[in-house]
C-alpha cells in the first residue's frame, strides 16, 4: 500500500545485491512511495548483474563505486544529481563486509589488515559518504542519512567478531556527523538495527540459523523482516520524523528489551 510518503524526494540507496538484500526491499518501497533514486554498489557485486533487474523495475540507473574510495563516491553524488536533476534527500548505506567472517577467523585468531578492511567497508564508508555529500553541499535541507546497524555493537554476539566493532564504529559517526549536519543544513543522521535477515550478509555469519531462532524466539513480534525493515527507512526518509536524528533505533520486534522469554525457557527445559 502507498502513501505517496516521499513523493518529490531524490536518493542514492546503497548495496542492493540480491532480492533478498534489505537495500533492494527499500528500493521497491521507496519506488511504491514516490521517490526518485539511483542505486549503486561495489564494482565486484555488480558483475552478479542482479542490480540491473532492479534498476529496471525501479526505472533507474546503477551507478558503480566502491565505498571506500572517496573519488568513486565524488563520481557518484555528482552523478546522481546530474540524474536526478536536483540536490539529494535521503541517503541509504546498507553497506557491511567482513573478511575475517568470510574466512571463519575466530576473534582471536583476527588478520588484522582483513579487520581494518571491514572497518573501512563497514563503518568509515559511512564517514566517507557523508563527507563527500557535504563537500558536494549535495543534501537538500531536512534531508535524511540512514545506516543499517546490528545489536552486536552493544552486546556480545561472538561469531560476529570483528563486525561488532564496525558497527559500533557506525553507530557512533552517525552520531558525530548527525551533528555536524543537522548543524549545517538540517539534516539527520541515524542508524536501523535490524533483527537478524536472511540476506548474503546476515547468513555469512557462522550459527546464524540458531541465532536467528533465539532472536525470533526471544522477541515478543518474532524477528523484523527485510520487508518490515525498508517500511521503517522510508518513514525516516519521510517528512513525518524530521526531528529524530543522532539515534540508534532498534527494529528488532522487541528482542533489545528483554531478559528472557517463555518461548526460550520452554527451548531450554525441553532440552535438559
Ligand atoms: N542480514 C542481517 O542479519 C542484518 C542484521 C542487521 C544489520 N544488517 C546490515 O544490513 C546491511 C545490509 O546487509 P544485508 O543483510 O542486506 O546483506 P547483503 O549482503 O544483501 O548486503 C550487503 C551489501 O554490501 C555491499 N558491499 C560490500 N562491500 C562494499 C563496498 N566496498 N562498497 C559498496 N558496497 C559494498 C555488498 O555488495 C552488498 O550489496 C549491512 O550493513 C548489514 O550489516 C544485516
């Protein structure tokens, strides 16, 4: 169902590779709502091809850059108001890589250049996309900056490893620059931590089936879908939450909040 929320409004939506990719679901919600975006990702991700089917059911254009280098990103948000004819208002950076995970390095048997790589991909993208955007001056005011986060930054998840400082990296530069720019021209700044997702991303992490099954059995609502999710960016792309900036917003069907459910309880006695 469409509510026409951002009509009117331009965007870059970062790292959909797959159908399963939250991006691409927020891309499909953001096309219902109104919006006009180009969608980009890494050069490797494209040649999977996938992203040009997107384009198409989108009517848009892929634009490549990988979000470590800055001069892809410059080519990137010049492009994109060229296309788009006119200044940016909302901004999706679903962006996350580990190599340390993809080669099952336990935390503390980490590579640490492979560590500083997922902290440049995972975390200082974020930094660098903001950066270009303000050199660019390419956000329209009460614009909107959303980044995809994940309860680990706060809590132990040890198969996460070194994602888990990523994201707490992600985390707090969408604070720090929330600042800056909510100074500069009202523009916000906030981080989405999602429920584990069945994505290329989420199932890379070692035991993800059953921690996806704690977190659906710990959370009152179950686990939040891909779907659910890009329902919750759009909102935050939307004008009804120009106010909310700097936060960390769990979407995670209340599993943050608790101490231990029934459903887990019931789990564990059945086992013992
Ligand atoms: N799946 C989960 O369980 C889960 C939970 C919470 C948060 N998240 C976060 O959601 C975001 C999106 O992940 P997803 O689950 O949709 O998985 P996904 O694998 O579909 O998306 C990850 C994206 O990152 C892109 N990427 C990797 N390196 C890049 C680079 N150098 N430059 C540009 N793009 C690059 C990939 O090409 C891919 O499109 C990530 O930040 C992830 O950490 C995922």
């Amino acid at each position: 169902m469409s509510y026409n929320l951002l009509k009117g409004k331009k965007g870059i939506i970062f790292g959909a590779l797959d159908e399963k990719s939250i991006a691409w679901k927020v891309a499909m919600r953001a096309k219902e709502e109104g919006a006009e975006f180009v969608l980009t990702n890494a050069p490797l991700a494209m040649r999977m091809g996938e992203i040009n089917k997107l384009a198409e059911a989108c009517n848009t254009q892929v634009i490549p850059a990988d979000a470590t280098s800055v001069e892809d990103l410059e080519n990137l948000f010049t492009k994109a108001q060229e296309i788009l004819g006119g200044k940016i208002d909302f901004v999706l950076h679903s962006i996350g890589m580990s190599p340390n995970i993809r080669k099952g390095k336990s935390y503390g048997d980490l590579n640490y250049e492979w560590f500083l790589k997922t902290l440049d991909i995972s975390a200082l993208s974020f930094h660098k996309v903001m950066h270009v955007a303000e050199k660019q001056n390419a956000m329209n005011e009460w614009g909107s900056i959303v980044a995809l986060s994940y309860i680990a930054a706060q809590r132990v998840f040890p198969d996460y490893t070194d994602m888990s400082q990523a994201k707490a990296v992600l985390e707090s530069i969408a604070r720090n620059y929330g600042y800056r720019l909510g100074k500069l021209n009202k523009v916000r700044v906030n981080t989405v931590s999602q429920s584990p997702t069945k994505t290329t991303a989420g199932t890379g992490v070692g035991g993800f089936d059953a921690f996806y099954d704690y977190a659906d059995k710990m959370s009152p609502l179950g686990n939040a879908s891909a779907e659910s999710c890009a329902d919750y960016c759009i909102t935050l792309f939307s004008d009804l939450t120009r106010m909310v900036s700097m936060q960390n917003l769990m979407h995670d069907g209340g599993f943050s909040t608790m101490g231990i459910s029934e459903d887990v309880v019931e789990m564990i006695s059945k086992q013992s």
